[in-house]
C-alpha cells in the first residue's frame, strides 16, 4: 500500500500543488526582499528541505492504518506524507480506487519551499487531475505574505482558480491594507492569470476597484504598468510619472513614463533597450513640449544614446552621446544621469584593440558645455596605442604613442594636432619584501597649431624630453599589542628620485591640460598637469611612509601616510613654477577608533608658512547600519580662483519601533550661507510606509547670457506612500542617497 500512495502523491498531487503555490505567488505579486523582522509582530515561516524524501519516494505516517478490500486505505491520527518536495499532515486521509482518489480532512496542512496552506480539506481524483482545497488560509515561506481564499481548484486542462481569495503583507490579524478579489485564474500554459472584483482595503475601507485585470504570472518581462512615483517640489509642482513596461522581445524592450508635472505640463519619457549576442545599449528621451512654467512656452528635451559591443575579436565598440535643450534642463527638471552641478556632457565614440601586448583606443571626444562655461577643447579624433613587452627576464620595454585633433566651438580660439610617442624601459624588482624600479623614458611631442595669429603660440612645435625615474619600497611587519592583542604593524617607507628635462613651452597652447590636486599618492606622480600640454621639468627626491595596523584577520584598524617632494631644483615651466624647496606636506588618516568610531582625514600644508592649502575631514559614528551620524569639512585654499570651505553633518537615527529620521545640511563657511538642508521622517511597518521629505538647496539657474546665479534656493516637500508587496519596500538608504549631496561614507578601511 506504500508503494501505492507514493506513486499516487509524487506523481499526481505534488506537481500540481507546487503549480499552484507558484502562479498564486506571481498573482499576488509579493515583494522580492525580506521585511524587518523587528517591526513584525510575526515572523515569515520557514522551511527545511533536509526532511523532504528522495525524489520519486513517498513516507507515509499516521498512528493507525486500515485497508479494506485492497482497493481502500485508511490513515488517521496524525497523518504525515511526505514526499521529495512537501509536506501534508491532517487529522485523517483516505485513499480509494486501488490509488485513484485521495481525500485528506480535519487540519490539513499543506507546506513546501513557498508556501504553506491551511484547509479544512483536500480532494484530490488523480484520473481526472483535479485537486480542491476548501475554506484556506495560505502563508508565503520567507515573506510576511498571507492571505485566504474559500476554494482552490486545480485542474490540469484549465489551470487554477481561487474564488473568494485575499492578500496581504501584514500580519494575521493586523491587516492596515489588504487587496480582495471574488476570483482569480490562471490558465495552464499562459503567462497572464486574470482578476474580477479586485478591492483595495486600508483599514478596512476600500479605496480603490478594478473591476477586471490582468497580471503576469511568472518571472519573464511582462508588458504591463510599473509603480508610479509622486512628488512635489517649487521647480516641478505636483510631479505624478507612471511608467509602462513593453516587451518587444527577449532581447528588446521599452519603458514609456509619461510624467505629470502641474506647474509645468506633461512630459514624456521613455528608454529602449537591446541586447544581441555581442552588443549591449539603450536610447532614452524625455521631451517636454510648451513648458508652461517659463515665458514663451519652449519646447525642452534630453536625450541619451549608450552602446557597448565587440564588432569582430579584440574590437570593442563604445558609444556615449548626450543632449539637452538648454542650460537650466536639469536644474528645472532633473537626470538620472547627471546632476544639478555639472557644466558638460560628454559625448563620445571609442573603437577599441585590446591584446595580450598591445591596446589601441580610437575616440572622438566632444561635449555640450551649459552656461557661460569655458568651452572645452574637443578631440577629433584621438588615436592612442599601448604596446608592452618583456627584453629579456629582467628588462621591460612601455610604448606610449598618441595622435590627436583639437579643435574649439570658438571661431578666434587656437586649434591643434598633436602627435606623441614616449618609450620607457625600466627594471623592476618586486617582492614580498618590498619592490624596486628604475626606469627611463623619451617624451617626444610635435605640435602643428592653426588659428594662432594674435597669440603667444607657434605654428609648428617639436618638444623632446627625457625622463629618469628611481623608485624604492620596502614592507616591514610586526606583532604589536598598541592598540589591542592579536595586532600587527606594518611600516613601508619608499623613496622616489625623478629627473625630467627642461624645454620652453610657452609657445603651445592648453588642449587637453590642467593643474592636478595632489594627495600622498600623487607625490609619486612626477606629473603637475593632465594631458601632455605641459610636462614640468623635474630634480626632485619625494619622500613618503605608510604604517598599517591589522587585526587578527588582517583588517585595517589605523592607516598613516606622509609624503613631501623636495625639490633640487627650481621649476623652470612657467605654469608649474614654485617659490620654495619643497612642496605641501601631503598626510592621510583612516582610523577605526573602535567598531562605532571612524576617522578620515587627508591634508596638505605649506611648511614654509604652515598654511593649509587642502584638507578633509570626515568624523562618523556608526552604531549599525541605521543609526549614525557624520561630520566632515572640506577646504581648499585656491580652485580654479575660489576658496572652497564648506562644512557638513549628515544623521539617520531612528525615533521609535517604527519612525525613522534622516537629515543633511551643508553650511559655505567661506559666504557664510546654507549649500543644503534636507530632511525626511518615515513611518514603517512591515507592510507599509510613509515617508515625508523636505528639502531647500542652491538653485544655481543660468540668466539669458549664460551666467550662474549663486544667490537663489529652491525647496520643494514630497510624500510617498509605500504598501510593501505590490511595489518597492520602505528603505531609509533611498532618503539617506536623495538630494544634491546625498550620502557618503567618509574612511576607505577594508
């Protein structure tokens, strides 16, 4: 008889069951993270697949066995059957036609690796492939989801139906929102089930009615509505999008967001997506028609165009093209690409080679400047190679080669071609215990200049430079208790020595160059600029040491470094000229006070008059992942002509069970005026949410002739409803990441 039941459970009910369990779970389309246990006041059931039976074995239990007449078989009192993938237990079960039938009554419980179901009954006609489950209550395994329906029926011909059915996220008893409806279908082979009468409840009131739907019921794409987004801000208005899913194809899809916005009209968005065996990209574009919010009612849009592939082996294809309407479209309207701060978008198309040795990258590099912003040089084209090889066991060899034309949007401004090859060889020695480099290179540059009447430049320049580079470092490592037991110590002083040629340079424009920001790192750079415009002339030795301490599992606990160049000689390039011997002393501090304390801070002074041209400090205390609270402050004695000093506190800490706060304010202490205060209090449960957010920040709108205003704010306030399970779950890290700042951590300890 156990070998009968077997074959009649693993054969018949468990596919049907584990059918049903996972359509009803699609239909109800349950959220796809765990909730926080803490704010339930049940916890989601679990369940372990180490009970389960060998696939295509049965084991039946039950305190008493009957068979009648062969063709009958009785079980009650406890009855378990357990099959390779569920679990039944009920009061009694009864199996007739020599395996043909089965009915399971009084406390059924139904339970696998998804769900788990309450019923007064089960029939089950194995003939007919049929099984009823009546008067249900369902739990989701994993998730705070449950719900109840009065039938369920499966049938292999038609599918399922539940009649009657509810669901929620909230717990048994305690059901703030809940969605009814009077039957739910899912035919068997179709990727759509169907709802009539659906109710939406919250606290019993029932606020919304569709009175007919459909709904995909597996994990492909589906085309179908997304969860909309409601804001409100002084820029935008009310601002409502709703998003529409299509899938074109496997490989092909698009998301049309009309977005509704009362102060302004109604703009439309949408992405299209490709995939092939070898590229990958996606072209996006909102458009505004008549915006009603500015005088004369123009037309806005941005576009984005992105595409990635391989066109044959070792070629690789990347395209990066940006646009915009006008100068104030994201500050007016936002990007999930750029922010309210940037001056350019790049615009960009790479062809590229890349082999064991060598590596050949082809671009051209353009951008859309807003505002009355500098304007960029643009590469058209910019051919660069790469190609490395070993002389021998001992000996590297590096060539650098680059062909480049600049040219300028301005009709008065200078243009240029630039060809560059520099080949090194050097000796490098690496090991355990440290490492070692000597190197040599040839900087060879021929520039042919157009358009430079009236101006300091030639028409035709060729710069040969040599360069000398020594470098040296050596670990050391050691068992230390100074800041607690099972520590070790490392100290990794290095040394660099660096000799660069000197040759007049005045008579080549900037193209591609700009002072670079310098940190310990960068002492080791011997290069003051970006790009080859200028390449200072060097003598110098720079020093500089690190010591780590590690724990027992080798995480950095506390990191110093110190560097300083000293200087043999003055620097003879007229845009990298120094005054003194030696440069800012460059220091960097991360510091793991203990496990809720940390410390970074980087800094550079000027020894000769202990001026501190540059520093950061970040202070955070971090109790776990939701309560912290930060402070840093950033200064910079001279950018681009600017002081930039600006302090900052940044907390999230929560108020109760359920209420959650975040807030942000950046404070110029060089104009002494607020940059940013934002704030956002939440309420959660573990079915639902709101969250209310308050912001004011610099507006930084440009004026007819392109100019920044720096003296006015915008604020705005929003609220959003969150029902967890029909659409994303409450997360205080998307109020901590929100805003012009948003939320960083300030040390780099492993």
């Amino acid at each position: 008889m156990k070998k009968t039941c077997a074959m009649l459970v693993s054969a018949t009910l468990m596919p049907t069951v584990a059918f049903a369990q996972e359509t009803t779970k699609s239909a109800l389309n349950t959220a796809s993270s765990a909730v926080p246990l803490e704010l339930c006041s049940a916890e989601p059931i679990a369940f372990s697949s180490q009970s389960l039976m060998p696939k295509g074995h049965v084991k039946v239990e039950a305190n008493r066995t009957e068979i009648v007449e062969n063709k009958v078989a009785l079980f009650s009192g406890n009855v378990d059957i357990t099959s390779d993938s569920a679990t039944i237990s009920a009061s009694q079960a009864q199996v007739n036609g020599n395996g043909k039938d089965l009915i399971a009554k009084g406390d059924v419980t139904y339970q696998d690796a998804q769900l788990k179901v309450e019923s007064d009954s089960v029939s089950l006609r194995s003939e007919e492939e049929r099984l009823e489950m009546k008067n249900t209550r369902y739990q989701l395994t994993g998730f705070v989801g449950q719900g109840a329906a009065q039938d369920i029926l499966l049938d292999t011909d038609t599918g399922i139906v539940l009649k009657d059915v509810s669901f929620t996220t909230c717990p048994d008893g305690e059901e703030d929102w809940l969605l009814r409806a009077s039957e739910i279908s899912l035919e068997k082979g179709t990727v759509w089930g169907q709802a009539k009468h659906t109710r939406f409840y919250i606290a019993d009131v029932p606020v919304f009615y569709l009175p007919y739907f459909a709904f995909p019921v597996s994990n492909e794409r589906q085309t179908g509505l997304l969860f909309p987004e409601l804001t409100s801000s002084s820029r935008t208005g009310v601002d409502y999008t709703q998003p529409f899913y299509w899938n074109i194809a496997p490989n092909y899809d698009m998301t049309i967001s009309p977005r509704v916005m009362t102060r302004r009209g109604v703009q439309l968005n949408t992405e299209f997506r490709y995939l092939t065996d070898n590229s990958q990209g996606k072209a996006y574009v909102e458009y505004l028609p008549s915006d009603s919010d500015i005088s004369g009612n123009p037309d806005r849009y941005f576009y984005r165009l992105e595409h990635q592939g391989v066109i044959a082996e070792d070629w690789l294809l990347n395209v990066d093209f940006n646009g915009l309407s006008d100068n104030n479209y994201l500050l007016d309207l936002g990007s999930d690409y750029y922010s309210r701060a940037d001056t350019h978008l790049y615009r960009s198309i790479g062809l590229s080679y890349y082999s064991q040795n060598l590596s050949v990258n082809m671009q051209i590099k353009d951008f859309e400047v807003l505002g009355d912003t500098a304007d960029s040089y643009r590469a058209l084209p910019e051919l660069k190679m790469r190609y490395t090889t070993s002389l021998g066991d001992y000996v590297e060899f590096d060539l650098e080669s680059e062909i480049a034309h600049f040219d300028n949007n301005s009709s008065t401004a200078p243009t240029a071609t630039r060809y560059h090859i520099a080949p090194t060889v050097s000796l490098p020695v690496r090991a355990a215990w440290g490492e070692f480099v000597a190197e040599t290179t040839l900087f060879q540059t021929v520039y042919q200049q157009d358009n430079v009447e009236g101006t300091n430049l030639d028409e035709s320049v060729d710069r040969t430079l040599g360069q000398a580079r020594l470098y040296g470092a050596l670990y050391f490592e050691r068992e230390t208790s100074f800041f607690s037991n099972d520590m070790s110590m490392t100290l990794e002083p290095k040394v660099q020595y660096l000799y660069t040629s000197y040759e007049d340079q005045t008579a080549i424009g900037f193209y591609d160059s700009t002072p670079l920001l310098t940190d310990v790192e960068g002492l080791f750079r011997g290069q003051e600029f970006t790009g080859l415009d200028r390449i200072s002339d060097n003598n110098q030795i720079t020093l500089g040491v690190t010591t780590r301490t590690l724990d027992k599992n080798n995480r950095e606990q506390f990191v110093l470094s110190v560097g300083q160049i000293f200087y043999l000689e003055d620097n003879k390039v007229i845009a990298a000229t120094k005054n003194q011997d030696r440069s800012a002393l460059a220091a960097e501090v991360d510091w793991r006070l203990n496990d809720r304390w940390f410390l970074h801070t980087d800094v550079q002074v000027t020894t000769e008059t202990d001026k501190v041209d540059l520093s950061s400090v970040g202070v955070e205390y971090r109790k776990d992942d939701s309560r912290f609270v930060q402070l840093n402050h950033r200064y910079v004695r001279d950018l681009s002509g600017e002081t930039i000093d600006q302090i900052g506190l940044s907390a999230s800490w929560p108020l109760s069970e359920n209420w959650h706060w975040v807030g942000r304010t950046y404070r110029d202490l060089e104009r002494d005026r607020s940059v940013e205060t934002y704030t956002g209090i939440q309420y959660e449960s573990c079915c639902w949410a709101i969250r209310l957010v308050a912001q004011r920040s610099l507006n930084n709108r440009y004026n007819e002739g392109g100019l920044q205003n720096t003296d006015d704010f915008d604020s705005g306030i929003s609220l959003q409803f969150i029902f967890k399970g029909i659409g994303s779950s409450g997360a205080r890290r998307n109020m901590l990441q929100d805003g012009m700042f948003g939320y960083r951590q300030p040390y780099s300890l492993n």
